[in-house]
C-alpha cells in the first residue's frame, strides 16, 4: 500500500512538475523589438572644416567654420578670383529627394553709400559675382553639373531665394558644389576695402 502511494506521487511529478511550480505561473516573452524611421543626416565638409546637421537639436545646426565665399585672408584685386569647394553627403540611412539652397541677404562693411568717397554697392553693382554649381560625387565636376541648382555669374544679392536639386538622393551618397567669386577686371575704385557676407541654408528633404 505504502510502496503503490509513493509510485503515485513520483508519477504526478514526473507529469507536472514540482510542487512548487503550482503556486505560479510564468510566460516569457524572448522577442520584444522596435524600430526608429529612417533619416537623411546632411554632412558638409569644406577646406579646413566638417559639420553635421545632427549636431544640432531638430538636425539643425549652424556651421560657422566652412566659408563658401572664401573668406578675408587673401582679398580680391580687380580681376582676381577664388574657388571654394565643398563636399555635401547623406549620411542617414534615407534617401532624399530633394537638396535646397536657401539664400540670405547680402550684407556689407562699410554700408553702401558710407564714407567719403561714398562706397559701392557690391552686393548688387555686378563689380563682385558668386557662381555656384553642383554635380553628383565628392569632386565637382562640370560636365555633370546640375542643371536645377547652379547660379551663373552674378550679383550675391541677386541670388534666387532658393535653388532646389529634384533626385534621389540615396543614403550614403555624395555631392560637391563649386563656389567661384571674382572681382570684375573694370570694378570701381569705390569697391575697394569692402567685406561682403551672406548666409547660406542647405537642406535635405525626404
């Protein structure tokens, strides 16, 4: 009788288990994922300087150290010229869609019409000209160049509001612009002694 009680009892636990795993019960859940939207990432790098639109809250960020225009170092003499390139990528893992140039106002020191002689207005005379143009890679290359976003040789304020490349812009991919600003062999006396500035804002959008 006694042997037949404790073949029981082996038996039960053999089927379910120990006693102890009846006072609960447990489900383990081994596959809980997520996962985040792609982004572009618009990565800039100039002659001595590299920004990222992620360094900033929003992916927004204001870079002050790639100068397009060239700087003050070496100042233009009447028909002089200075060539900046600067090398854009989407280093997101998106595509985008489109690439925008967004212009600023042209500014200058001294003002217009300051001083004795009064200055120039280089922002808009066409004695001093910006040209812009774009092609796909990390080098420009004029035989590709954009036809949708380039400015030919002009006045810096007369710059369109925006310029916007229309492509696919896959995530990795990269794209070079070309800045060549000169002072015009025939430029005015009055043009000497200005520093001209103007902001510009690239965006990519998906």
């Amino acid at each position: 009788m006694g042997s037949s009680a404790i073949a029981a009892t082996i038996l039960v636990l053999g089927v379910n288990g120990t006693l102890s795993s009846w006072t609960s019960a447990v489900i383990s859940n081994d596959t809980n994922t997520v996962a985040t939207a792609s982004a572009v990432i618009l990565r800039e790098v100039g002659p001595s300087a590299t920004c990222l639109s992620s360094s900033g809250t929003s992916n927004s960020y204001t870079c002050s150290t790639v100068n397009k225009y060239g700087g003050t170092s070496s100042p233009l003499a009447p028909g002089g010229s200075q060539v900046t390139d600067v090398v854009f990528s989407n280093v997101g893992s998106a595509a985008a869609s489109t690439f925008v140039l967004t212009t600023g106002s042209c500014t200058q020191s001294p003002t217009a019409g300051s001083g004795t002689p009064p200055a120039a207005n280089v922002c808009t005379s066409g004695d001093l000209t910006v040209a812009i143009s774009c092609s796909n890679g990390a080098t420009y290359s004029a035989g590709s160049a954009w036809a949708d976003l380039v400015y030919a040789a002009g006045a810096p304020g007369s710059i369109g509001a925006t310029l916007t490349h229309t492509a696919t812009l896959a995530a990795g991919s990269s794209f070079t612009c070309r800045f060549t600003v000169a002072l015009s062999a025939s430029a005015s006396v009055l043009a000497q002694g200005i520093t001209a500035s103007q902001a510009l804002t690239w965006t990519l959008n998906v």
